[in-house]
C-alpha cells in the first residue's frame, strides 16, 4: 500500500508501567471508556521523541511505538543486516547517522517505557514483506530482537545499559505492524511462534472491536469520513497527505491541511464518543509531512479528547488488556444471571 512513496517519504526523514491519567473503568453510566489508540510507525526522529513524549505527558495519553530497527544500527555497520531476499546491509528507511544518535533512541524508548507508553516492533529496514514466507519472517524478528537487545554494546556505551533491558528486548516486545501494511498469513503464523500477542497491520471499513484469531489480538486502522465529500480515507497521517496533496509535500497550505485533518479526528471520535463507544485508532509517522500539518492536529485532538469524562487515550497494549477485562466481566456477569 503505497509501497514506495512511503519508504522515499521516511527515509527523508508491560510490566510496571505507571497508572493511566484517565480511569480505565467504565464510567457510572454503565457505557463502556471510549478508548483513543494512537500509534507512531518509525520511531527514529530523536526530536520528534522528545516532541510525543511531551504531548503525551501535557494530554495525559500513552502511545505505542512501532520502531524500525535499523534505526538502531549506524552507517557503518549496516552490513550486518541481512533482510530476506535483499543485498546484505540494505534498509528502505536507512540507518542512524552515528552513535550519538543511536543512544539518544535508546534513552528515549527507555525513558517512554518507564512513562507507560508501549514500545512495538515495525520490523528493521522496511521491506514489502507480503510474500514471505513464515522463516522470512523469523529471520527479520530474529534481527529486530537481538539489534534491539545489544544496542547499548553496538553503540560503544555497555556500561548505560539499563539492567532490565535485555529482559525487555527479548520478551516485553509483544505487539508489530508490518511495513506498508502488508501482511498474510505467514506473518501470523511468524508472530505467534515468535511470542507476540497483537498485530496492529490490518485496515477496517470503519472503528471494529479488535478480534482474535490465529492466537493473535488483530487490532485495524479505520477508514474515517474526510474532506468536503466525507470520502473515508486510513486513519493515519500518510493516507491523509496521499489525500490532501497526492503525496508531495506541499508546506504553503500546511494550516489547510491540519484543520481538515482536525476535522475528521473529530468527527470519527464524536460518533464512536456518542454512539457505540468503540475504539477509536489513529496511526502517524515520525515525519512532520505536510509543514507537520497531521501532528498538530493530533496535539490538539488529544488536547480536547483526553480529558473528557470516559474516554482514555491508551496504547494497543493498553486497549487490548481493558478490552480482556471488559470481556471477562461481562462474561461473569451474565453466568451468574
């Protein structure tokens, strides 16, 4: 989906986890939270870290971060990167600068942890994987995981390694979105076997209730009303700049861009807020596209929403534990009928 538009576009470019700002309970008008997910794909801008930890401390939400690892690796040792059926050391997304900058990342994803956010796999360099096969698979989790796992060492500074970090890299990464979307039943089997628990890669025809299958929590981007016509588009930044400026970036009509977008925020949220209450996801990226038109919509969305009564602004982690729980009670309740 979009497939290299995209990669030209980015390559411009658990456990203790601290209490909700908002109650996670359903409020005392028996209607179930209105839960606000939103996701960022990348991970790699280290201003861009600082800029959504900083919105999320002011609105009081928790994201998930789906992060690409070779984001984690630096120029110079990229050829230790082998993805499935590419040249050894390529990335579609391409490579920290230098170290500095790797653990600049690293202290991030430690620092956004600890804050309640969770941090998700997007794979490393970026590759269609719709045609690989399940070991295709288990070959770029295997790169994520251990890049992941030894980043402090690759990066020359063994001795700021948080103690619990290699715990969290080998088994606190529960959740992945594949690039461009693209995923299969090979990539479930992969996931399963692998120990995740969610996948977030697939698309609705509107806001659903994620779904279990294949021993996964599925969670899908929903086509939301946009525009003058209302014509649904992917819940997420890119299809929007797809949209509004046939992706090319177009900063002249950057204000234009984020109130249409603000606009359909809105609308999505208000009919789920005032209606079924299902969960409302919105996915971004770590580009500012459009002059950063659709992250400052987002700010201001979240600025409005959080806050309001029965509503809470989680991770897919976070959604998908509530969700179990909701489903569990209910259960409960009506065996005792």
């Amino acid at each position: 989906m979009f497939r290299s538009s995209l990669s030209t576009v980015l390559a411009l470019s658990l456990a203790g986890f601290p209490a909700l700002a908002q109650s996670p309970q359903d409020p005392v008008d028996d209607r179930p939270v209105q839960l606000v997910v939103v996701s960022f794909d990348g991970a790699h801008d280290n201003r861009l870290w600082t800029q959504s930890r900083e919105m999320a401390r002011r609105t009081g939400a928790h994201f998930t971060y789906f992060l690409s690892c070779t984001f984690l690796m630096t120029k110079e040792n990229r050829k230790s990167y082998q993805a499935p059926h590419q040249p050894r050391g390529k990335s579609n997304v391409g490579f920290a600068p230098d170290n500095a900058d790797v653990v600049t990342r690293l202290e991030h994803i430690w620092q956004a942890r600890a804050e309640g956010h969770d941090i998700g796999s997007h794979a490393c360099g970026h590759f269609d994987g719709a045609k690989w096969s399940a070991d295709d698979w288990k070959q770029e989790f295997d790169f994520f995981r251990n890049t992941l796992r030894d980043a402090w060492q690759n990066a020359g500074v063994p001795e700021r390694e948080p103690v619990e970090w290699r715990n969290f890299a080998e088994k606190e990464i529960i959740g992945f979105r594949a690039p461009y979307l693209a995923a299969g039943s090979s990539l479930y089997a992969a996931l399963r076997d692998f120990g995740f628990r969610y996948d977030a890669s697939q698309v609705s025809k509107g806001p659903v209730l994620p779904g279990e299958s294949e021993g996964l929590v599925h969670f899908s981007l929903p086509l939301i009303p946009e525009g003058p016509s209302a014509k649904p588009v992917i819940g997420m930044d890119y299809n929007l700049f797809v949209r509004h400026s046939l992706g090319i970036e177009d900063k002249k009509h950057s204000a234009k861009f984020e109130e249409r977008a603000l606009s359909a925020y809105r609308a999505a949220f208000e009919k789920q807020y005032s209606g079924e209450r299902i969960p409302l996801q919105l996915g971004f990226h770590f580009v500012e596209i459009n002059g950063g038109a659709y992250w400052r919509a987002l700010d201001r969305f979240l600025s409005e929403v959080c806050s309001k009564p029965g509503v809470a602004c989680v991770s897919q982690r976070e959604a998908m534990d509530i969700l179990a729980k909701r489903t569990k009670a209910a259960k409960a309740a009506s065996q005792t009928l």
